[in-house]
C-alpha cells in the first residue's frame, strides 16, 4: 500500500511538477443551502437595480427567496475561498430546471450605488441585469473582516 502511494505522489509530481504537499487545497463548493435574512444592503441592491430597470422600460424583478438563498450560499463559498467568481454557476442553475438563471457578482465596493455602477458599466453585467426576460432577483451579501462586500446577484425567468 505504501508502494502505492509513493508511485501515486510520483506521478502527480510529474503530471503537475509539484509535489503532493505542494498541491493547492480543492475549492469546496456549497453544498448546503440555509434562509438568508436580507439585509439593508442587499435590500438596497435591490431597489438601485429595479430603479435601472425601471429607467431602461423594463419590468421590474419580484423578489425570490430561494434565489436569494442560493446567492447567498455563493456569497459565502467566495469569502471562504477568498476568491471572486462564477464558479460552479451549473451547480447554482441546475436548482432551477427549466428556468434560464443569470448572475452578477461584485467584490469590494464601499456600497450598493457603486457596486450598481459598475454592474451597469460592464455590458455583460448590464445585458443581464436589463435583460426582459429575467422576472425574479434574489440578492446576497456578505462582509469579510475587512468589511469589503461580497455580492451575489442571481436573475431567473418565469
């Protein structure tokens, strides 16, 4: 068993060029999905991206908890990844079957304003958050030690 293993490290160093001990922990994914109450800031995101969707003549979102649920799962797994992305979005859209899901994150901005701004500056961001076909919103934040928000944004049709 011993043989094993040590012909098992061999062959990830040469696969990798690093040594077992070198390799960089798996990122976990969430697994679990908890209520998430909303706060004032997320209740913020909210109402500023409505405000834009409702200048653009677009159908304002109604709310959705289970979105929010599973933005806030994400919220969570970036903080203790310490990483920002969309990573295992097809995880996040496979709890909605049959419903297209779009999603928007942002990292780091001092408050709701800004991290709308810049959402409606990216035209990925934009196209998504003004897209008509999107009817639902579910909006999670959270804050690492440093206060910087982590925000999960996630858009779903009927």
């Amino acid at each position: 068993m011993k043989l094993l293993k040590i012909i098992l490290q061999f062959f990830i160093m040469l696969w990798t060029g690093k040594t077992v001990s070198q390799q960089e922990p798996p990122k976990t994914q969430p697994v679990k999905i908890y209520p998430h109450v909303l706060s004032e800031f997320d209740l913020k995101i909210i109402n500023e991206i409505n405000e834009s969707r409702r200048i653009n003549g677009v159908p304002m979102f109604l709310f959705k908890q289970e979105l929010t649920n599973v933005a806030a799962s994400h919220c969570k797994w970036m903080l203790n990844n310490q990483t920002v992305g969309h990573d295992y979005f097809e995880e996040r859209a496979a709890r909605f079957p049959n419903h297209a899901l779009g999603e928007v994150i942002a990292f780091g901005f001092k408050n709701e304003k800004s991290t709308i701004s810049a959402w409606l500056n990216s035209p990925s961001h934009r196209k998504s958050m003004l897209n008509p076909k999107y009817f639902y919103v579910g909006v999670a934040t959270v804050f690492d030690s440093q206060n910087r928000a982590y925000v999960t944004a996630l858009f779903l049709t009927k």
